[in-house]
C-alpha cells in the first residue's frame, strides 16, 4: 500500500467497512507487465521472467499483442513457471485482505493459455482456503469482436466489460446514429457470450473518451445512454464521474494535457445535479425489477431511431422504449410471444413518469419525447 494512502490495516479496514455497508470490493490487478523502474527489470536473475518484443504495433496480430510491450512497459513472460507462481502467490496476498474480487487489466494482452489454469486456481483457492463461492473475475479485454471477447468467459473468467457494446452505444447514442445497429449489436452478444447477464455494460473508461464529450455535451444523450445501460441484461458499471456528468474538458490551467488524460482527471464531485438524480432513479428503477435485473431480453421493435424490447422474467415483465431522435415519435409496437404476463387491457406505467398506458388490439401505442425513454 501506497505509504501516502495509509497501511495494510487501513486498506483492511476499508474492506471491513465496505462489506459492513453491503458493498463489494474489487482490486485492478495488472498481470500483463510491470512499471519502468520496477527492480525486477534490472535483476540478471530475472531477465527471462520478461519479453523483449518490442512495443505492439499491430494490435491485431495476437502473438505480438501477447507478446509486445504496452508504451514501454516491460512485458512479463507468463509461460514462464517462476513467473506464473509469482503472479498466483500476489493474487492470494490481496485476497488474504478479504476483497471479493479482481478487474484483470489487458487480458487479451497475456498469452491466451495462461488464463484457464489462472482462473481455476484462483477460484480454487477462493472457496477452498478462504470460504469464498462467489470470488469474482471481470476482465478488460480491449476488442470491438464479440467473440474475441467471449473467448475469454469461456475459460472460467466469470465476466468482461463489453467493449463491443461500449463502441456501438457511442456510436449511435452519443452521435445520433442508427438504432439498429445497437440492437444488432446487443443481440449479437446475447448469442455469442457465454453467460451475457454477467458481462458488464459501460459507457466510458480510463482508454476511451467519455460518453458527454463524445456526445457533444449533451446531457440528455447521457441519460438516454444511461437509461439503456440500467434496463439491458447487463451489469451496469460506472467510471468514476460519469454519476455527476463529468466530460473530458480540461481543467483551468491544464488546457494543453490532451487525451486521455482528460478522461482521467480529478474528480468532480458537485457536476450535473439532474444527471445524478436521474441516475438515482433508474438504480433504483432496476434494483426494484426482478425482470431488469435477471430477465432475458427479446427485441420488439427496432427502425432508425427507437428501439424496443422486453425483459421477460417468469414473475414479472418490464418493456423498454428508447427514441434515439431529436424529434417527437410515435410507436405501436405488437406484444411478443415471450409477453406472457402482458394483453390487451393490462395498463402499463412509464416507471420514470409515471403515465399509464393501456395495451389495445396486443399492441402497445407509445408517445416518445425527443432522446427519451419509457421504462413499462
């Protein structure tokens, strides 16, 4: 632990705390290399635990992405047995702390058969030494292909951050761009992932610009996104700033620090009063909804600028309308097969306005304010 930050008892106690309030906490956990100046880089004892590849220039090639150095970063040799024992002996020092789990850095950046036996054991020693069942791995894995991604839930990592998924919402939401496209996007990792429930939807992150800077600012366009991100079957995850509306403005006297250290600023804890509170309201929207929570997703309605669908759960429905236009749109959309729990008759509540809406004929009839969304 950083001496500046405090010791091992003060991050023990942190862990303490948060579970004492029902909270989780995860540690970033870089495998894939070391930092410039760190002692084992000038060992002679240790001059095969590291790569000498170079810098990745071709991210696309996946032996020089495995192999290569990230900006210089001296790139650890995981086929190495000192070195894989010494990355599992670190996993277990944090979490002899009493953590819950591990954001595993730049997983497409460590050679692929590493991570199966990694997984396994950690989550071996989880439950055997320490009681835990639940121990949680979520990796990033940098990649538009949702398949490259998914092959890594299939070795035992229980999630990822849909960076596929992150792409196209910035695309389309942030730009005004087709809705179907994000639907297509969306439906293709609910068939392709493994376990698409627990992979985890983002909006911005610490490599990528932030979602009100790439939207121009535009705060309804944030929330627009936000409403999507809290009603799909995804776990929704929060950089730091997002909650306030932070953009990647620079701050007073820093105007020439460029990207991306505009994404990683000082946080702004006052920001957007209404961004806050909206997001106050769908948090509390989806944790009060077994059916956004834990339903399955089926489309029912998609074109150019609103896109519809349900999340069927065996007790309960809920149907999600986003308009994605900058104009007022009108929607009569057929109930589904999958819409069990939903006819002709049952009044539907819009959950963040509270106005009903009476199915007619098994059709829903919907009015959409522009960049809006109708949570039923």
């Amino acid at each position: 632990v950083d001496g500046r930050l405090g010791e091992m008892d003060t991050f023990k106690e942190l862990v303490d705390k948060a579970h004492e309030k029902g909270l989780k906490v995860l540690l970033d956990l870089p495998l894939n290399h070391v930092a410039w100046e760190h002692p084992f880089r000038n060992d002679p004892d240790k001059a095969d635990w590291f790569h000498n590849c170079g810098d990745v220039k071709n991210w696309d090639d996946p032996k020089e992405a495995e192999c290569g150095s990230i900006f210089g970063l001296p790139d650890l040799a995981q086929e190495n047995p000192e070195v894989y024992n010494y990355l599992v002996d670190v996993s277990k020092f944090w979490m002899r702390t009493g953590i819950d789990g591990f954001r595993l850095d730049a997983v497409k950046n460590i050679n692929f058969d590493f991570w199966p036996q990694y997984n396994k054991d950690i989550h071996e020693f989880a439950r055997d030494e320490l009681g835990k069942n639940d121990f949680f791995l979520i990796g990033e894995c940098f990649d538009t292909r949702t398949d490259k991604v998914n092959s890594y839930q299939q070795n035992d990592m229980d999630s990822l951050f849909d960076y596929p998924l992150k792409f196209t919402a910035h695309e389309v939401l942030a730009h005004g761009g087709n809705m179907g496209e994000l639907a297509r996007v969306l439906d293709e990792g609910n068939r392709v992932y493994q376990s698409p429930e627990l992979m985890s939807g983002f909006l911005d992150s610490h490599d990528t610009q932030r979602f009100l800077s790439a939207a121009g600012g535009d705060k309804e366009r944030l929330s627009l996104a936000l409403d999507f991100l809290f009603t799909i079957n995804r776990v929704p995850s929060l950089y730091y700033g997002t909650e306030t509306g932070m953009d990647a403005t620079p701050p007073p006297g820093q105007e020439n620090i460029g990207w991306p250290a505009t994404s990683r600023k000082d946080m702004e804890f006052e920001g957007s009063p209404e961004v806050r509170a909206h997001l106050t309201e769908l948090s509390r929207i989806r944790n009060g909804s077994e059916a956004l929570k834990h339903g399955s997703l089926k489309e029912m309605w998609v074109d150019e600028k609103v896109f519809a669908f349900g999340r069927n759960h065996p007790d309960q429905e809920a149907v999600v309308f986003l308009n994605n236009g900058d104009s007022h749109e009108s929607r009569q959309v057929p109930l589904r097969p999958e819409n069990r729990l939903i006819a002709s008759g049952t009044v539907l509540v819009d959950a963040l306005s509270g106005q009903e809406v009476t199915v007619t004929d098994g059709k829903i009839s919907v009015e959409l304010a522009p960049k809006s969304a109708r949570i039923f």
